[in-house]
C-alpha cells in the first residue's frame, strides 16, 4: 500500500501522542511548517550503517520524501549508503562527517538519528534547536537525565520527535494492545519476558589496533571515555558496553 504524506503526517502524530514526547503532535509538522501537502519534505540520516539505513529506505517509499543529506564519521560506509541513496531515489545526498554542519542546512525538515545510543542526546537536542523534526532510534539514551532533556527540547522547540520502536505503530499491535487492555483475557497476574540469545556481541575478544583508514574514532566516542580503538567495540557490537549502551536490557527491553 502506498503510503501518502498526509497519512504518513497522521501516522506521525498518533505515534508521537503514544509516545508522550510532543505536546501538540504532529499538527506541529503540517501547521507550522513552510510546505504545502504537493510540496517534498527533505529529510537526512545521521548513523548511516545498520538500523538508521533501514529507517531511511522506509521513509523514502513515502511519496514526497527525498533524503538531501547523509552523515556519518565512518567515510567508507557514508559513500556506500549515498550510492545507495542515489540508486533510491535517483538523486545523491549530500555527504557530512559533522551533524552540526548537516544542521545548518536550511532546506532540511527533518532528521532521523541511528547513531549507537551514547550519541542519540546531542544530536536530537541540535536537530530540536535548529528547527528540525527529529526520528531517534531506540533506546531514547543511556540516562533518565538525557531523555529528559531531550523531551524538553522537543517541547521547548516545538518539534514532531519519534522514537524507532518496532512493534507498535502496525495495526496488528494495536489490535492486540486493545484486546489486552478489554479484559478479555482476564486479569493478568504474570508476564514472561527472555532474549536467550547474544544479539549485538562481537565475534571474540580482539587486540586494539589503529583508526582505520576514513573513521574520524574521536566522534564517534564522543561523549564516552577515550580509548584505544578495537573493533569489538565499535560498528554494531558497541551495544555490549556500558559506554556506549547497555546490552540485550535497554536495547531490547526498552519500552
Ligand atoms: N528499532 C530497532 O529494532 C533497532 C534495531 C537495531 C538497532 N537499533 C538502534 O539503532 C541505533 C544504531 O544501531 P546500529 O546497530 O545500526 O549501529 P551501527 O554501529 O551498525 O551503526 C551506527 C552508525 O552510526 C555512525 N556514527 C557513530 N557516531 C556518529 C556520529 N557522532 N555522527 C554520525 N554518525 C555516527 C557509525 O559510524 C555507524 O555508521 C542504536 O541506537 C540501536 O539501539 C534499533
């Protein structure tokens, strides 16, 4: 089914509401917005490689949404997703190793962030800042204080901010919320949850090595400790480390 972009807009703002993170939803992104409903909406990716990617092929199936942007500090991955933006959508992006720079591009509307968790904070509080709708993966962050910041810039600035949780927004889920919540299946007394599995650990313990070529490795640590590069640590087994997420609990045991 294609997906119009006032159903995309509506989607939105049901999503958000459930989410609690903008007062006046969605009405923020149609109403206070320079853009007719026959006008594009111009959106960018921070975090190219792995989930922030499959956000942006979704998002790009949307009529009317065309990727101007892409960012990463990993040069090698950024080429590779701007060619397949350009396969897309027939049009490359722009590339970016800074989200501030990304930023300041008056054009874009609005930004979804894929970046590991220890860098969801900054960058959505930049993007509330600079006028810019904000999609963030999940986790929200890694601390109380952090989100709470960021549901006070998204207030403050009055932006649509989503957060990437699967499992909610398809009608199938709702149905089954609602049935949950009509007592028909009586009272629930005990829920079980397990992940028996070790989604996200590296291969095995490797030695540090240099930078490689491309990777600016100073951003990505960022507000996380410094320390010597290894790769265990880095491009999609991160999420085992306390500095930068919080293992198979907050990644997917968040709600
Ligand atoms: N909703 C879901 O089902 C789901 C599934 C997987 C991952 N996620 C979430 O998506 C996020 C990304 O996870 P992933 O597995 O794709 O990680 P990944 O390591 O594969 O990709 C992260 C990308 O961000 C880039 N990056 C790091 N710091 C950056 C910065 N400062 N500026 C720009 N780019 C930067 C990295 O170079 C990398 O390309 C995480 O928050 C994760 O929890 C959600």
């Amino acid at each position: 089914m294609s997906t119009s972009r006032r159903k995309f807009l509506q989607d939105t703002s049901k999503t958000i509401a459930a989410a609690t993170l903008a007062s006046s939803p969605l009405l923020s992104f149609a109403k206070n917005r320079r853009f007719s409903p026959n006008e594009k909406i111009n959106i960018a990716l921070i975090g190219v490689r792995g989930m922030g990617f499959g956000n942006l092929e979704n998002a790009l199936k949307i009529e009317g949404v065309e990727c101007i942007g892409l960012c990463d500090i990993d040069r090698n991955i950024l080429a590779k997703r701007a060619s397949d933006v350009e396969k897309i959508q027939g049009k490359a992006p722009m590339q970016y190793n800074d989200y501030r720079k990304l930023l300041e591009n008056k054009d874009l509307d609005a930004v979804i962030i894929g970046t590991p968790d220890h860098w969801h904070c900054l960058p959505f509080i930049a993007a509330c800042e600079a006028g810019k709708d904000v999609y963030v993966e999940k986790p929200l962050a890694n601390s109380i204080a952090e989100c709470d910041l960021m549901v006070k810039a998204a207030r403050k600035y009055n932006r649509v901010a989503q957060v990437g949780q699967q499992q909610r927004s398809g009608a199938h889920w709702q149905e089954a919320m609602a049935f949950m919540k009509s007592g028909k299946i009586g009272k629930l007394r005990k829920v079980n949850v397990w992940g028996n599995f070790n989604y996200g650990v590296g291969p095995m313990s490797v030695a540090d090595e240099p930078v490689p070529a491309g990777v600016d490795y100073e951003m990505w640590l960022g507000p996380s400790p410094k320390r010597p590069f290894n790769k265990n640590r880095f491009h999609g087994s991160w999420r085992m480390f306390w500095d930068y997420g919080g293992g198979l609990l907050t990644d997917w045991g968040c709600i």
